[in-house]
C-alpha cells in the first residue's frame, strides 16, 4: 500500500490518498485519527480511518510502516 499526503506543518501530517491492489483513491473523508501505545514496545502509532472512494480503511502508522488493519 501506498500513501499519499497533504503537507502540513509537521511531515506527513494528513493522508490525501491510498493505493490498495494498485488502484489509487482519493481519500474522501478522515473519520478519526487518534494515537495508541503498543504495550509491548512502548512505542507510540498512529491510527487513521478514512473514508476512501471504496470504502472505509484503517490505516495504522508505527513510525516507518503503514498497514491496514
């Protein structure tokens, strides 16, 4: 998966689209964002869901990576 980004006043501060199987989409809507601790690592990550042109994604960001979850 890919992302795309609205530039912000931090890095990477908003995403503006997602490429899932190849096919880009516009991202329509942020539903929420919020942050979460991993209990383990101790590490924060970032959780988005988004309203994309095919449907609702949640996307979660440890810092390096992105999923969908």
């Amino acid at each position: 998966m890919k992302i795309k980004w609205y530039p912000g006043y931090k890095k990477n501060e908003k995403p503006s689209a997602i490429t899932v199987n190849g096919e880009e989409q516009q991202i329509q809507k942020i539903i929420s964002e919020r942050f979460i601790e991993d209990s383990l690592t101790r590490k924060s990550k970032k959780i988005f869901v988004v309203q994309a042109e095919k449907g609702v994604y949640k996307l979660l960001h440890d810092g390096n990576n992105w999923e969908v979850i």
